[in-house]
C-alpha cells in the first residue's frame, strides 16, 4: 500500500479493513446507521446521568459519584472508537497514521482497564453499604471514593503502558492492512515483521489479568451481598436482590468476558474475522448503552431526580 515507507524505516500509515463480508457501500450504510444510533443513545443516556447528578446535591455520595464516573467512561469508551469507524461505514475512510493508531490503541485500553477497576471498586462499595453499613459512612467517604477512583483512571492508563511499549518499538515493514474497522491491538500486532511472541504473551497475561481479577472480586462481592440478603430480607427483598444482582452481573459479564473472548480469539484457529470484529463492535457499544438503565434507572432516587430536574426545565409538566 501508499503508507509502506520505501526507506526500510517502516510503514507510515494504517489501512482499515472494516468488515471483509461487508465491503458494498449498500452494507456500509446499513452499518452506519445502527452504529451511528447507538453511539447518539449512548451519549445521550450518559449524559442525561452525569447532568442529574451534577444538578441535584442529593446525589453527592460515593455510589452517585461512582454511578458518574461510570457514566463519563462510557461516554469516552465508543467515542475513542465509533467516529473513525463511522467515518470508514459512510466515507469509506480507511487511513490513520502510525501515530494515531497508537494514540487510539492508548486511549481505547486505558478507558477500557480504568472501567474494569472502576466495576471492581462498585461491587466493593455495594458490599461495603450492604453487608457493613455500620462502619460503611466512615470508609467510604465522599473524599476516600474520589481517591479511589482516581487510582482507577490513573491505573486504568498506566497498565496498558507495558505491552504498548514493546509493540511501538517493533518494525512495522508491510502490510498494513488492519483487519478491524479500530487499532485493535492484536490485529495492529500481527502486521509487525518482527518475532512478536514475547509481546503477544506479555500483553495477552495482563489483559487477562486486567479482566478476569476484577471479575473474581466482582462476583465474590456479590456472592456475599446475596447471602446477607438471604439472611435478612423477606421474599420481596430477596427477589429484589436476586433481579438487580443477575442485571448487574450480565452487563459486567458482558464487558469482560467478550473481551476476553476476543484476546483468546487471535490465538484460535478458524474463527471468523468478522465475528471477531463483530464481538469487539458488541464489547464497544453494549455495556455503555444499558449500563444507564441498569445502573441508574432502575435506581429510584436517581429516576425522582430525573423527574426533578425535567420539571424544573419545563420539559415534563409539573404534574404527570
């Protein structure tokens, strides 16, 4: 391709791909669409969380603030993602520069490792509230929660750094035609010309380790939030348990386990380029799109507040 520096120095540019079974303008349009009206439902949902909670001081505590900073997460998640990949579906644009895909790479898996900490740290406080409420205000301060999640943002960009090290420093001499419709990492570390196995172990053992840690402690949490619950709560409260537990848990199990899935894929024989670039679509989009349902509408206090504040702005009528 054009990007292939003839210097021997290594190529310039990366080409997408996009789907290979969906290269007609016709597909591309089609695709466009739906991408395009999930990301605007994303950001939407998000949004409308982050302004309830900045609007009503009643909301300044950690689960609030957490439920925010999930919700700024996904708004940040597709949109490192779903604007180059829009722009390929509708103008078939298909170029980035070494740079860029590499800063997307960076922005793409730090969000995404601060988000699978950030998880962790919600099971935590939902079993701190539950199972220790006496010592849980004196823990979980407003000022303790705001420390933490820092450490999950800061941590979330410092991680990704080590196998992002190793590939930048590798030679990339040709092709350059990335089988993905983003930088994904393992289809940007295939096209090196170089012997990637200790990279591709290295990043492979944190990635894993990024997801599937936080998934141990996420469902231990909530092993023990359920048996405190069976041990305390009437029918009703147990049903209740048991309903935003299970929501909860396919919306986590969602984001780390299609991760996983596609960190595994690459290492497989036989699996199609288009599922695998289809799940990676999937754990881009899905999680950012129901957790404002999961996590935040069907939170009463945060569905009174929403009320609130769209009186307050004349959009609903004082009175429903």
């Amino acid at each position: 391709m054009s990007g292939i520096n003839q210097t021997g120095l290594g190529i310039k540019e990366f080409f997408f791909v996009g789907f290979p079974q969906f290269q007609d303008q016709g597909s591309r349009n089609y695709l466009f669409a739906v991408f395009l009206t999930v990301y605007l439902l994303i950001l939407l949902g998000n949004l409308l969380i982050v302004l309830v909670f900045i609007l009503d001081e009643s909301l300044h505590t950690p689960m609030y603030m957490l439920i925010c900073s999930l919700a700024i997460l996904d708004m940040v998640i597709p949109s490192v993602t779903l604007p180059r990949t829009l722009a390929l579906f509708l103008f078939d644009s298909r170029v980035i520069s070494f740079a860029g895909c590499f800063t997307q790479m960076v922005l793409y898996l730090g969000v995404g490792t601060a988000e699978s900490f950030l998880l962790t740290l919600m099971a935590y406080d939902r079993y701190m509230a539950i199972c220790n409420p006496l010592h849980y205000p004196n823990i979980m301060s407003n000022s303790f929660v705001l420390k933490l999640i820092f450490c999950c943002w800061l941590g979330g960009l410092l991680v990704p750094m080590v196998p992002l090290t190793l590939t930048v420093r590798l030679l990339y001499c040709g092709p350059n035609e990335v089988l993905h419709c983003f930088c994904d990492y393992s289809a940007v570390l295939r096209l090196a010309c170089t012997n990637t196995a200790l990279t591709s172990y290295v990043a492979l053992a944190i990635g894993l380790a990024v997801l599937l840690i936080p998934l141990f402690f996420i469902l231990l949490s909530y092993v023990r939030i359920i048996r405190s619950v069976l041990q305390v709560a009437g029918p009703e409260g147990r049903r209740k348990a048991f309903s935003t537990c299970a929501t909860h848990l396919l919306v986590i199990s969602v984001f780390i386990l299609t991760a996983v899935s596609v960190y595994i894929s690459y290492r497989v024989l036989g699996v199609s380029t288009d599922a695998r670039i289809l799940a990676a679509m999937v754990q881009n989009v899905l999680p950012p799109l129901l957790n404002p349902v999961i996590y935040c509408l069907r939170t009463k206090e945060i569905r009174d507040s929403l009320l609130k504040t769209l009186r307050k702005t004349k959009i609903l009528p004082g009175r429903l």
